[in-house]
C-alpha cells in the first residue's frame, strides 16, 4: 500500500510517513493535518476538529493563521474547544478493534500552573525540581510552551541563569537553558529583558567560557542559540558597549569546536550583527576571529554556515586590522576563491567583496601571487560569463582582473595579443585598449 502524504512544515512540504489502513477506520477519526487517528480533538472556530498537536503546531510553530480546512480566519489566540464526545467514541473504537487505546488526555495547564511554579523557584530547595518539571512541561506541546511565555517563564529563566553565574551555580543551569531554547523568547519579551543587557552578557560570556559544565555540549549550544535572539533584539547602543573578553568567548567556541551544528551558526550570527560597529570588528580581530573562522571554513562545513563565515570575513576586511590577518594566513584567499560558484549567490556575493578588498588595498606583489596560484582570475573570469550573476558584482571582478592586469598578463595563462571568441576566452574592455585573455582551465 502507498505511503499517506502528510503536509509538514510552514511551507506545508509533502513528506511521506509510515502506511496505515485509512478504509477501515472512521473517517471523521482522522486529524485533517496529519491523517492520523486524533489523540485528543479540539474543535476550532471553524467547526473543524483537528488533533490538538497537529493544530497547535499550525498555529504557534508555523504561524498560520487560517484553517487548514475551510481556509477561514484562525487567529493564534481562538479557543480549541476538547471534543470530549469524539474522544470516547474514538477510545472505545480502538478497544473493539483490538487497536492500542488512546488514552484519555491531559488537563490543559494554564497560564496560572506556570505562575505557580516560577513562584516556586524562588524556594532554593525547590529549584531543580521545578526547572525539571519546567523543561518537561515544554518539551510536551505547543499550547504549554505558549502558556509559559505568556506567564512570564523566558524573563524568569534569563534572571535564574544570571543568579546561577553570580552564585558561581552550576546545577540547573543546563534546565534553565534548555527550556529558554526550546520556549524561545518573543521579541517583545527580549526587549525588557534587555535592560539588564550589561549582566546577562557578562553571565552567558562566563558560561561560554566555563569548563566545569554538565553536558557541556548542550549547555553552550543553547546558550549561544538564546544569545542570538536577545542580540537580534537587542539596540545599537548595546551593541556598542560589548567587551573583548565577549568576543573571546565567542572565537573560544570556534577555537574549542565542542558547540553543535545549529550552536556554530548561532554564534556566527552573533558575530555578523556585532561586526556592524567598527570597534567590534577591532575587538573580534585581537581576539583571533579571522583566523578561526577561516580554519571553521577549511572543514567545508554547510551552505548556511559558509555564508555566515564569508559574511563575517568581509566586515572585518573592511578594516585594516582584518584585512592584515586575512593575507596573512595562507588559506584565506584559497578557501575563499574555491567556495565562488560552488555555495550559492550570497556566498558568491561575499566572497567577491572580500577578493575586492584584498586587492584593492593589499594587492602586494605576493598577495596578487597568491590569488593567481588560488585560481581567483579562473573564478572571477567564471563569474562574467554567468548570465544569472548581478550587475554590480560582475563590475566588483572587473575591477580586481583590471587592477592586477599588469601583474597576471605577464603568466603563461595570459595572452594579451591574440583576440579568440571561443568559450575559453572573454573580454575587458579598457579605456585604450581591449585586452583578450586566455584561461586554460576553469576549476569547476
């Protein structure tokens, strides 16, 4: 029998789950969303039952706000009504058919449960087993995870992890941590939190940097994911105050390489809102970021992480300080030239710009060397002959083949005197001359 197609997702992507026997069993049983028997029915406002997971997770993960059905307005907030008739029928189904029960389901915990329980965090003596119970309660729905933000829970965890690092506390900050990240904290709830910026950065820089952690993978992974969003959020004027030992504690996670894949990106992210403020690009230079984020990029690591490192790499090339350690590593011109046209558009763009940094203002005769050797003008050349490639960026390698002619055209590649019109060959055009040039191979 075939796979039943379930949509998953915002973009609702078809994906096929394990088969089942949809003929025999009650066809008002199944969730519209997942094609599954419904666990626990929730009827909405458009008089469609759904399973509460299902429509929970349509409406507060993937933000949709129409029904799925009938396509009418659904907002976040509409009340889904249990479908307590529905349940029975549908549990007393299962046992007449030798189906596993479905058993009955849980209260729906309210915004009261959980004021509840941060009150009992107050209680030292009761604070590891009411972060427990906390990070189970999140961990099980949507409509709790809902429930906690809106009673508090993201501002709470923010202050408990900050009395962890001022206690020098270890136990519990790893539950602090993991129900902030899988809760998230809404960006109007990152704003008052914020205005105690200067202590929260000092605690995450001290967690970031701690080797006395339990689970210290997860523990900094979330962390650095929490860090992202109170940074996204955060003013101009905060990003302005932060110190070096913060972005020690940053390249520290490149430099240690014990973060996960999602805490990688999530500290890249930081870096590249941060960078936008020229004392922050001296600061991540002194603290060894050029070299770091380029050694990360020699792993070949993926599509996204890549883009966040070339983007990076080209705010700190705006300044003298990085363009000086980028030329001085030996592969920065090389990893950067191989990733053109083999990442994506952003990478393209990035890359480019930072080539056109390099040359413009670091175009020694040894640098010029090395972007040959790094079959840079190959790429570059490449680059002009893609019809999808921006304008402006086909101008950016225009201006660095033009800028380093006198030096390439003087190598066996080059021939300056021979005009050929075949797919190896393309043109500049020059103000006094036009200057053919040969490329024997292009690295694909």
């Amino acid at each position: 029998m075939d796979s039943v197609m379930v949509p998953n997702g915002q973009d609702r992507c078809m994906q096929p789950i394990r088969p089942i026997f949809l003929s025999w069993i009650p066809q008002y049983f199944i969730c519209p969303i997942s094609l599954q028997i419904m666990k626990d029915p929730v009827t909405t406002i458009s008089s469609i039952t759904y399973d509460r997971e299902s429509i929970e997770h349509w409406l507060f993960t993937c933000n949709n706000t129409i029904c799925p059905v009938t396509k009418q307005p659904l907002p976040e907030d509409s009340d889904l009504t249990p479908n307590h008739t529905l349940t029975r029928l549908i549990q007393s189904w299962c046992t007449i058919h030798g189906v596993d029960r479905i058993p009955t389901p849980k209260p729906i915990l309210n915004k009261s449960h959980f004021l509840k329980l941060i009150k009992d965090l107050s209680q030292p003596h009761l604070q590891i087993k009411t972060l427990g119970q906390l990070e189970l309660l999140a961990s099980e729905n949507e409509r709790n995870r809902k429930s906690m933000v809106d009673a508090g829970v993201p501002t709470a965890m923010v202050s408990l992890v900050v009395t962890f690092f001022m206690r020098n506390q270890v136990g519990g900050l790893h539950e602090a941590l993991s129900i902030l990240h899988s809760i998230r904290i809404p960006s109007a709830e990152s704003k008052l939190i914020l205005r105690e910026m200067d202590q929260i950065i000092e605690s995450w820089t001290g967690v970031l940097t701690s080797n006395n952690l339990e689970n210290n993978i997860a523990v900094k992974s979330h962390a650095l994911s929490i860090l992202k969003l109170l940074v996204e959020a955060g003013s101009s004027s905060m990003l302005e105050r932060l110190k070096p030992e913060f972005f020690n504690a940053i390249v520290g996670v490149f430099r240690e390489k014990k973060v996960t894949q999602q805490g990688t990106n999530a500290a890249l992210n930081v870096l590249l809102h941060a960078c936008q403020w020229g004392r922050n690009k001296g600061m991540m230079v002194k603290s060894g970021a050029v070299f770091e984020l380029i050694e990360l990029e020699l792993d070949s690591p993926e599509k996204r992480t890549t883009e966040l490192i070339l983007g990076v790499l080209f705010h700190l090339c705006t300044c003298a300080e990085g363009r000086a350690e980028f030329v001085s590593n030996r592969g920065g011109i090389a990893v950067v030239a191989k990733r053109i046209l083999r990442v994506s558009n952003t990478a393209d763009d990035r890359a480019v710009l930072i080539l056109s940094l390099v040359s413009k203002f670091c175009g020694t005769k040894f640098v010029v060397q090395e972007m040959l050797d790094a079959k840079d003008v190959s790429k570059l050349c490449a680059l002009l002959q893609i019809g999808h490639c921006d304008a402006y960026l086909k101008e950016k390698a225009k201006e660095i083949l033009r800028s380093n002619l006198d030096e390439w055209k003087k190598e066996p590649c080059f021939d300056a005197s021979v005009l050929l019109t075949n797919s190896n060959f393309f043109f500049l055009e020059f103000p006094c001359q036009t200057i053919s040039m040969y490329i024997l191979t292009i690295d694909k």
